[in-house]
C-alpha cells in the first residue's frame, strides 16, 4: 500500500523487547517491500535495551538523517513503538500523512480516535485465541509430545488518516504470504 502511494523511503521500528513475532513483522515488511519496490530504501531501527528512554534512539536516528533524507513511511512493530513514533513526529513538526505516514501494528482504540487516526495492521485476535486454545487442549489430550508450529494469520489493514491525504478509502484485507 505504501510503496503505490510513492514512498521510497521506509523505517521499520520498533520500541519494545525484539520477539520472534516483532523479526517476522520485521522481515515480512522488507520482503513484500523488495517484492514491490525494489529500489527501496529500509532502515530497520529494533529495540535497543540499553537505551534509558525508549525514545532516545529514534531521536537519534532522525537527528542523524537530513531532512530530506528522513523516512516517507514508518512501519511500527507494536502500540507502544507507534506512540513513541507518532510523538517524535509531532516534535519534529512533520506532517503526518504529508511528509511521513505511519502506519502501526495492532488496532488500539487510541490508534482510531487520534488526530490524525494511525493505519494499522490488525491481527485476528479471536481466530488466534480459539486456535491457541484448541492447540493446548490437542496437546493436553495426546500421549506423544508434538513439536511446536508457528501459524500465520490472515491480518486486516485499516487505512486510516496517518496514510492518505484522501479519507474515503475502506479497509483493505490481505493474506500473509508464506
């Protein structure tokens, strides 16, 4: 959706402690974004846990870019990572969607009453939990240990005002590709 609106220059960020989900949110992003924009420029700034403000490293990545150097689009991993993102933005007086979009993961009541409303990738909360559930009871029930599977989700993008300058567009559904 980003690279079709023209963005060329992408940030993926994120605040919070680096997970297996977070590096495959990660890396699914720069792996779509290769597909459909080779020419792409992706800075990947992770969690960093010897930072005393969570903020303090994005300040720095910013601080380090020129301004016309700085990212088009930022891709955040998690809520927390989006506010700090969207917080740095705003102190840096840019223009959300005009001079970066933001686009964060999971869809937080917050995320959808900001000024302006954040885009977001949602999970399928209830399709995971019933999954999580029946996985544990097949566990519980069966005699033989099985080895853990990672299951992928279908995710919902809400396009919202952090990405468009238009407002009318719908939400858009995808499938994660494997």
């Amino acid at each position: 959706y980003l690279a079709g609106q023209g963005h060329e220059r992408f940030l993926v960020h994120c605040a919070t402690t680096t997970s297996q989900a977070i590096e495959n949110r990660a890396r699914g992003f720069s792996d779509r974004l290769a597909h459909c924009a080779a020419s792409a420029q992706v800075d990947t700034l992770l969690y960093q846990p010897d930072a005393t403000d969570q903020r303090e490293p994005l300040r720095q990545y910013f601080d380090a870019k020129d301004s016309n150097a700085h990212p088009t689009a930022i891709f955040s991993l998690s809520q927390h990572s989006t506010l700090i993102a969207l917080s740095e933005l705003r102190r840096r007086a840019l223009a959300i969607p005009q001079q970066v979009a933001l686009v964060g993961f999971d869809d937080a009541d917050w995320m959808q009453t900001t000024w302006p409303s954040i885009t977001t990738v949602s999970q399928p909360v209830e399709e995971m939990a019933q999954l999580a559930v029946k996985t544990l009871l097949t566990r519980l029930t069966q005699s033989t240990d099985t080895f853990p599977v990672q299951h992928l989700e279908r995710c919902g993008l809400h396009i919202r005002e952090s990405t468009q300058l238009d407002p009318t567009h719908n939400t858009l559904r995808y499938s994660v590709e494997q």
